[in-house]
C-alpha cells in the first residue's frame, strides 16, 4: 500500500483542539510517535494512532469539535447502522442521522438536484469549524467510500468559516476545489453514486474497525494509488496534449483492461480524472484572471466555449459567468 501522509498543519489542528478541551497533549503525541510541532508531513497511521489516544482521553472521538461529545463506540455504532443498508442513498441517510445525534451538531442535510448530491452542514461550534467540518466528512466519507467499496469522488467542498492561516492543503486532502468563507458548509458529488450497493459484511466491519479510524485517512484518500500517477501524469503536459487512455496504459506497462479495472478499484475513472484537472483549472481561472469564457474554454481544452460550459455547469452546479460573480 501506498505510505500516504497527512500535512502538518492537521496535526496542529489537533494539538489545539487538545488544549482547548484543557487536555496536555505532550503525552498522547508521544504515544503516537508525534512532535508538537511537527515541520513535515507525518505518517496516516500516526495521525491516526492521535486521535485514537485523544478519542480514549477526551472520551469523544470528534476531538471535542461537536456540541456534545461523539463518545467512544460511536464509530462502530455508525457502521452497524449502515451495514445493512439497501443502496448509498439510503446509508447516507441513516448515517447522517445517527452522527446528528451523537453530535447534535454540525449536523448534515441532504438534497438531490440536478444531478449532483448535496450535504450541507449546519455551522459547527465556535473554535476550530474548518477542523470539525473535516474531520465530519472524513468520517461520513470514510465510511460510505468503505462501505461500497470504492472511493467516491468529490466534486466541491465549501466551508462557511475562514481557512486556517497560512494553510493550503485542504484542496490536496479533498481532490476537489476547496472554497472558504461561502454562505453554507456543504459537499457535492454525483448523484449516480447514490444507487451504488454495499458489499460489506460483519466480518469485514471486524477487520475494519481494527484498523480504524487510520483506515479512514488511507484507503480511500484522494492522494495515493494508482490514479494519483495519472494525475501526475495529465498535469505534466498541456490539455490539447493529453495521451488517450491506450497510450497511458502502455506508459505504466499495463494492460489498457487492467489500468481499467484498478482505477475502478480505486472509485475512479479515465474521464474521471480528466474532468477534476479541467474543472480546477477553469476555477483557478475564473478566480484569478479577466480572461473570456472562451479563453479559459480553449486553455481547458476545448474546442467550443458551448461545450465547456455545459461541463462547467455539470462540475460546479453553476455557470462560469455566476461563479466568477460570486
């Protein structure tokens, strides 16, 4: 398995959370192989043997973020009640109830509209809200991408609080643009996704909840495997440039067939793929620059404006001319 890391600036997040629950963290660091400081990017699986030893001190394994605490069991809780679940839809659902009442809140809504799924969060007690926003869709995330098998791939993810400072790194965590201070907290992705069907067992929840909540930052994370290479390698050269998926596969020495079933594997997809590059791109543009639609069209690439705009509307739920408004 690919070792993934998770950026320092997360470990801070939790180091003030300790303190602010009036917990010393010095020794739950050292119980985790930690420093408190950390300059580097640390191992998941120390992150994760964190915020187990807080989960054990605080008695709440939501680092205190929630308006009353997530006691310890609740994540396993969690997964029993979504293992038996009919469809994503209807796991989303019972999750998202259960963690409204372990947590009362941020507690989350969902909404079906144009094709995409929306989750939107109700604001998260004072102190420390991008912390807690995270670490709720890394748990309803986690869980559901487990659950069926396959990573979910994200599409947005708004905050309604300022991003930390002198941080950049929720956008690498996410693998979807990233938005702070928007009216509301909310994620999206497709809402295709929602018919797929679960395909765990109790015995699969055993050996999943001996590795949680690591499990949680790893598996299905956005940034390892098999598809963060195509990335790299998509990123390298220009849009109009791109290798067709044939060429990709014998680039990696592989078959075009088994290239085709690992990423799906992985929740992923050729297209997939293409579309997240094209989509952060374009927002980068829009943001930053005065460049016409139909610039930013061709630099995405596209030969028709009419045709990047009707995949910008997929992607975002909105047009380039009203998100470069907002």
């Amino acid at each position: 398995m690919t070792r993934h890391m998770i950026r320092p600036g997360f470990v801070d997040d939790a180091v003030d959370a300790l303190l602010r629950a009036g917990v010393d963290p010095a020794p739950l660091l050292a119980r985790a192989g930690l420093s408190e400081a950390p300059s580097e990017a640390v191992p998941a699986s120390r992150f994760g043997a964190l915020w187990r030893a807080a989960s054990e001190a605080l008695d709440d394994e939501f680092f205190g973020l929630g308006a009353r605490p997530m006691r310890v069991g609740s994540l396993e809780m969690l997964c029993h009640v979504v293992l038996n679940a009919d469809s994503l839809g209807q796991a989303l659902r019972r999750a998202l109830a259960f963690l409204r009442l372990a947590l009362d809140a941020p507690a989350g809504r969902l909404t079906v509209a144009d094709g995409l799924v929306q989750i939107c969060l109700t604001p998260a007690p004072a102190g420390h809200a991008a912390f807690a926003y995270r670490s709720y869709w890394l748990i309803l995330h986690g869980v559901c991408c487990w659950l069926v098998g396959r990573r979910i791939p994200i599409r947005q993810v708004d905050f309604d609080c300022p991003p930390p400072p002198s941080r950049d790194d929720h956008r690498d965590f996410f693998g979807a643009p990233v938005r702070f201070e928007r009216p509301q907290t909310r994620l999206l992705y497709s809402a295709s996704h929602l018919d797929l069907v679960p395909i765990r067992s109790e015995a699969s929840l055993r050996v999943f909840l001996r590795a949680a909540p690591t499990n949680l930052l790893v598996r299905y994370s956005h940034d390892g495997g098999l598809a963060l290479k195509l990335r790299g390698a998509l990123r390298g050269e220009a849009f109009s440039e791109w290798p067709d998926f044939d060429t990709l596969a014998a680039r990696l020495k592989m078959s075009p067939a088994t290239l085709r079933r690992q990423l799906r594997e992985e929740g992923q997809s050729f297209r997939a793929i293409k579309d997240e590059l094209r989509n952060a791109r374009a927002q980068e543009l829009l943001r930053g620059t005065d460049l016409p639609v139909a610039e930013i069209a061709a630099r995405t690439g596209y030969a028709e404006a009419s045709a990047f705009f009707r995949a910008f509307v997929k992607w975002t739920g909105t047009s380039p001319g009203d998100f470069r408004k907002e």
